[in-house]
C-alpha cells in the first residue's frame, strides 16, 4: 500500500492476505532466487586481475555435490 505524502486522511481501511495466501509469493521469491545463485554460479568464468586469479566452478564437480547433498536431482 502506497501513502502519498499529500495524503492527510486520519484513518484508512486496508485488506490484508492471511499467511497462508502469502506463502506461495515468499515461495516463488525463494525460488526464484535459488535459480539467480545456480545461474551465477554455472556462468561464471575464470577472472583475473591484480595479481590474483580467481577459477571458475567446475560444473561436473559441483553437479556431483549438489546431487550428493540432494539438492538437483
């Protein structure tokens, strides 16, 4: 719900979704940020700069953890 700041009522009346009807939004905002991080993470290429380098995840090892761990199937 947005306010103007011109806005100078005393009260207001509002509807609000109950915790159950909010679930699947956090839910997809997980979701969605899980796939972001997998996405970051398997594009990333080997960087270097100022001396330092800095290697790229090995997509098979890192597949092989996650499948370990139960988290991709």
């Amino acid at each position: 719900m947005r306010i103007h700041a011109n806005d100078k009522a005393l009260t207001r009346n509002v509807e609000v979704m109950t915790n159950d009807a909010m679930s699947p939004l956090f839910l997809a905002a997980i979701e969605a940020t899980e796939e972001a991080v997998y996405n970051s993470l398997f594009k990333a290429t080997t960087m270097t700069g100022n001396g330092h380098t800095i290697e790229a995840l090995p997509i098979e090892k890192t597949v092989e953890i996650l499948k370990a761990h139960g988290v991709i199937k």
